[in-house]
C-alpha cells in the first residue's frame, strides 16, 4: 500500500478555517507559512495544533510553534510539524527562522530539516531554505510572498517522497471594521496552481467565525475563535466532497 504525504499541505486552524489562505496573516501561526508575519507579536508566544485528517483515518498532523521576540524588530521562530500514519510512516519538518522588521516591511530568512521515514523500513533527511516578506504600508491591506524551498532540495530518487517547491503571493484586506478577506495564490514547481480564499468576521475581540474554499483539492473550510486572557482557542475543518472532515484543534498562549 503506498502512501502519499504532503505535510506542506497542513494549515493551522486560524488561517484553515478561511481557506487556508495564510501568506499576509500575522501571528504565532503565520510560522507555517509566512514567517515575516510574527511581526504582530509583542512577547513570547507558543502554539500547537492537532489535525485528524479525513474522520475515520489513521492519518494525522501534529504542530508545535514557538516565537520569541530577541532585540526590538527581530524575532526567532521554531517549528515542527508531522504528518504521517501512526506506526507507519511520516513526514516531518523542524524549521528555524530569523524575522526582522523594517517599519511597514518585514523580512524573514528560514532553514528546515526534513525526515521521512517509513517504520522499521528507511528514512531519508535533507535541508531545505525559505523567504518570506510582508507590506503593511497600504490602509487596510496587507500583502505578503513566500518562497520554500529556494534551492530546490529534494529527497533521494530512492524515496517515494518529495520536498515542495513553490512560491504564494497574499493579501488581506480589512473590508469593516469587523470583516476581512483573504486570499492567497500558490504556484508549485513545475507546473501546479493552488487557490485559497476566505471571510473571518469578528464579532468582538473574543470571537470570530470563518468560512472559506481551496482548490487542490478542492475542499470547503469553516471554524471558530475564541480569546480567554492570553490564551487562544481555534476550531476548523476542511470539507472534501468525497473524502469527508478533516477537524483540526490548534491552542496559543502569548507570555
């Protein structure tokens, strides 16, 4: 039986619930996939994240997020993120990133180490590099790119696996003083395009819901949020018409 793992795929439940569209996102999550937003941090902050993947399944993601602010516009980001099947196989990535911002412009710098290994069989590692910028200069719009894996690291021709090449443009967009929309478009080496949309109405800094769509499958997403002193709590599923749910529970805590 083979299995096909794509834990560059994973979303964490703040940005899943708007379609997985994360590029100009800020926050302890945007370490997923656009460090140059933990600009929006102000104290040491960490976060976790659990995904069952398709109800009914073995396969799961788990993530683990730390950001700590160093010297003033300079943050450290730490991340690991697995996916696999429980006892089988998996695929996992530890990340480092460097951020500093520059007034409305942030920048980060990111090295990766990637393992998959296949239970009792092979393992294979590599190392990998990303880019990310973010704008903030335009009122009541954020843009951002990120760029992974810039050398193209692959794994060897040996494993049934590979390292993700692509580049995502984003934007969010404050339409109220309570609704935003986001969008992000991603462009996979050689040739694959993936989009990503959603709404988030924020009915006070305590709540909000999301709904959104990606393509790539396509799938429907919606969830929760919700606030509780320094702590963050964050509920959202991805809809496949065919496969089913995928829930997904994610925590945050700011120091």
């Amino acid at each position: 039986m083979a299995f096909r793992l794509s834990a560059q795929q994973f979303s964490p439940a703040p940005f899943l619930g708007a379609g997985g569209a994360s590029v100009a996102q800020d926050g302890i999550f945007a370490l997923q996939d656009n460090p140059a937003g933990l600009t929006s941090l102000k104290r040491l902050a960490a976060g976790s994240a659990f995904q069952q993947h398709f109800v009914g399944t073995d396969i799961a993601s788990q993530a683990f997020y730390l950001a700590i602010p160093v010297f003033s516009g300079s943050w450290l980001g730490f991340t690991v993120t697995n996916y696999g099947v429980f006892e089988l196989s998996s695929l996992m990535r530890s990340g480092a990133s460097f951020v500093r911002s520059f007034g409305h412009f942030s920048a980060s710098v990111g090295v990766n180490y990637h393992q998959f290994a296949v239970h009792s069989y092979q393992s294979e590692r590599q190392f990998s590099g990303d880019l990310g910028f973010q704008f903030r200069g335009i009122d009541h719009l954020s843009l951002g790119l990120f760029w992974r894996n810039i050398a193209q690291a692959k794994f060897s021709t040996l494993v049934d696996q590979r390292i993700v090449q692509e580049v995502g443009v984003g934007a969010l967009a404050q339409v109220t003083s309570q609704l935003e929309a986001v969008v992000d478009v991603w462009r996979e080496h050689p040739e694959t395009w993936r989009y990503r949309s959603g709404l988030i109405y924020r009915f006070s800094e305590q709540f909000c819901l999301r709904g959104g769509f990606a393509s790539s499958p396509f799938q429907y997403t919606g969830g929760v949020g919700f606030m509780k002193g320094k702590w963050a709590f964050d509920l959202a599923s991805a809809f496949h018409v065919t496969l089913g749910s995928s829930p997904q529970l994610a925590l945050s805590y700011a120091f």
